[in-house]
C-alpha cells in the first residue's frame, strides 16, 4: 500500500485535504468517491511532512510518543511484523500528526530503508535516543525487546516530568494569586481608605505613611517597573544563550540546598535511565555516553561527563572516571563500580536510576511540604501589616476621642 495526499470537495461542499493509504491511485479515487467526496486533486504523498522528512520538524507530545511506543512494542512482541505493526498504528491512531508521520514511516520502510533510517528521515520528531536504541535493536534481532524498554524509558520519563510540573504547580499558582491580591489592595483599597485619614490632616503613624507611598509609587511606576522587570527578565533568557554565563548560572542552582539537590538528582537519573537503556542494548559505552551527556541540562554535570568520556576512553573504568569529576552522587557511583565488577552494568544503572527516581520523589515532597507553609506565611505577613498600617490611624483617633 502507499500513502495519497488528496483535496476534494465533501457532501456538504466544504473543500477538504488529507492523506490516505491505498493499492494505487485508481483505488484511492474509489476509496473516496464510495465516501461521498468529490476529488480535485490527487498526488502520491511524498512530501517532507507526509514522509516524517526533514521538513517536518514539529514534535510530537511525549504522551503521544510513549502511546506510540507502546502500540508498536505489543504489536511487535504477538508477533507481527514491523510494517503491519505501523499499519495497525495508523489505522488505530486518533492524532492526525501521529497519523501522518507513522504513514511515512511505513512508506519509506516499505520503500527499502531500516526502521532506523526512518526515524531519521523525521528530522527531529523522534529523540536521539529513541533512533539510537532503534538502530540498536534492529541490529541486535531484538527489536520487540527494545521497544519494550524504549517504551517503559519514556512512561517513567514523562511521569517524572509529570510530578515535577504537579510540584511546581502548586506555589506558582498561589504566588501569583498573592501577587494579585497585594497589588489590589496596593493599588485600590489603600487609597480608598488613607484618603479618610488624609481629610481630617491627621498625623499618620511611620508604617501608614510608608504603606502610602508605596502605594502612591506603584499606582504612578507599576507599568514602568513591570516593563522594567520583564526587560531584566528578557535579557537574563539571553545572556543564558552564552556558555559562560549558563555554566555559572548552572554552578549557583546545583549549590542551592533543597533545589541543587533535586536538580542534580533529576539530571542523574535521567543519565542512569539512558546508560542502562543504551548499553543494556549493545550500544558501545562511549556512544551510550555521548548520547547521555546531550539530555543532561546542567553544564558543570555535561562537562563532568565529557571529562569522564576521556578517562573511558583511554581504558579507565566508568565508576572512577565519574568519580574523578565530583559531579554525581556517591551511590550512583558504587553501583556502577559494582555493575563493573561483576559483569552487570546495565542492570545497576538500571537500579541506580530507579533510586535517583525515589530521590527526586523524596526531594519533590520536601520541597512542596516547605514552600507552602512558607508561601502562606509570606502572604499572611503582607496581608497583617497593610491591615495594621490602615488600623493604626483608626486606633489613633479612638485615643485622641477618649
């Protein structure tokens, strides 16, 4: 079967496009015309995007991506074949993207290319790692096997992206709930209130006074200084784009005491995951690492595992290579030691991972359990001295009436 791109005309008159599989043309034009649809135009579907070509560079959603693991990995593993695997996902898929790009997938297999050939077609739609671990299986024989694990890599991927999003959620939306609050009081009630005070020419307390300029000065200068703030913000993003600044941004947060921790530990287990993943496959360890090092996000961890790169390739060992540069934790360490030592690498980086996994969990519920109570006692103390900055001149006048 090959793939045709069409635009015709509906039942109701509406001119619409799409891609459809069929034997050849003839059967296409019968595929549609038994549909109800009048066709204008009719071409083989070799475009780049059709085709997942380099053309096509939109990603797919990483919930997406690991349901499509999965289908190809179950329909591999009852036995059928690689290309009647993508023509069931095709016909099973409800994305009309996924749709798209794993019919061009099966085109160009159909046309002679490897299953990793494919892949790589699509620009980058599919991850270095997922093309590694495809090239990997397919010359192995194993190919089911290693989509089976490709699949399980990417479900507790996106479940631990999932839970560090859930983590961050929550003081995000309560900081700027609070931000708003504040800035409403700030900026309407107070004036409301200390222009009462302002009536009488009532000598008003230190705190009142402060509270009314800094209302008077976000009323006239809060556009200015929001401007100001998201200019600074602007040119922070930027100045990351230069090595220099990133790496000495990156050394700052990893030397933070809860957040460093927490950072260092999604970026190890996310390094563990691939190692285990690559070399459990039969990738070689220095490829396995340079595949690693490109998902690892803090600098001084990436030039940590560069440095250990070079100790591995000139015949050192990888646990004492990472334990030379100081930028992973201990028990990731032992247990590559130990993996070495008797011959089981992969599974110990797969056990290293899991831990690191835990880790981030332990960290995540530390951190959460934290900023609340912190956030609330933030918000609670603005909220406490605005309303005692405005009852203080109400409790001036009570005195000066007794």
């Amino acid at each position: 079967m090959a793939a045709f791109r069409y635009e015709a005309i509906d039942a109701s008159g509406k001119r619409i496009n799409g891609i459809l599989e069929a034997e050849s043309a003839r059967a296409a034009r019968v595929q549609l015309r038994d549909k109800g649809i009048t066709l204008v135009d009719l071409s083989a579907a070799r475009s780049a995007e059709t085709q997942g070509g380099k053309g096509g560079r939109r990603g797919l959603p990483m919930t997406e991506m690991v349901m499509l693991t999965q289908q190809i990995s179950t329909l591999l593993n009852a036995g059928l074949t690689l290309e009647r695997a993508l023509t069931a996902v095709v016909d099973q898929s409800e994305n009309p993207r996924a749709r798209q790009i794993v019919a061009g997938l099966r085109g160009r297999i159909m046309e002679g290319q490897s299953f990793a050939q494919a892949l790589t077609d699509c620009g980058e739609v599919f991850p270095v790692i997922y093309r590694s671990l495809v090239h990997a299986g397919e010359q192995s024989g194993h190919l089911d096997t290693v989509m089976e694990r490709l699949a399980e890599y990417l479900e507790r991927r996106e479940r631990m992206r999932k839970k560090v999003m859930l983590a961050l959620a929550y003081p995000a939306v309560v900081t700027l709930v609070a931000f708003a609050v504040v800035t409403g009081l700030m900026t309407y009630v107070v004036p409301q209130v200390v222009a009462v005070f302002t009536d009488t020419h009532q000598s008003l307390p230190v705190l009142t006074r402060m509270l009314v300029a800094l209302s008077r000065g976000m009323r006239e200068w809060g556009l200015v200084a929001a401007a100001l703030v998201a200019l600074a913000g602007w040119l922070f993003a930027r100045s990351l784009r230069m090595p220099g600044v990133r790496a000495a941004v990156h050394v700052r947060l990893l030397a933070l005491p809860v957040l460093g921790r927490l950072l260092r530990a999604i970026n190890t287990a996310r390094m563990a995951s691939t190692l285990s993943i690559l070399v459990g496959s039969g990738v070689p360890l220095l490829a396995a690492m340079e595949t690693a090092r490109g998902l690892v996000t803090l600098v001084p961890m990436q030039e940590g595992l560069t440095e250990a790169m070079a100790r591995v390739r000139e015949g050192g060992g990888l646990a004492r290579a990472l334990a030379v540069c100081r930028q992973f934790p201990p028990v990731l360490i032992h247990l590559i030691g130990s993996g070495e030592a008797s011959g089981t690498l992969a599974m110990m980086l797969d056990k290293a991972a899991h831990q690191q996994q835990e880790e981030v969990e332990s960290r995540l519920a530390t951190f959460t359990t934290l900023i609340e109570p912190l956030l609330i006692l933030v918000m609670g103390g603005v909220v406490m001295t605005i309303v005692l900055a405005i009852m203080l001149p109400i409790i001036d006048m009570n005195q000066m009436v007794h």
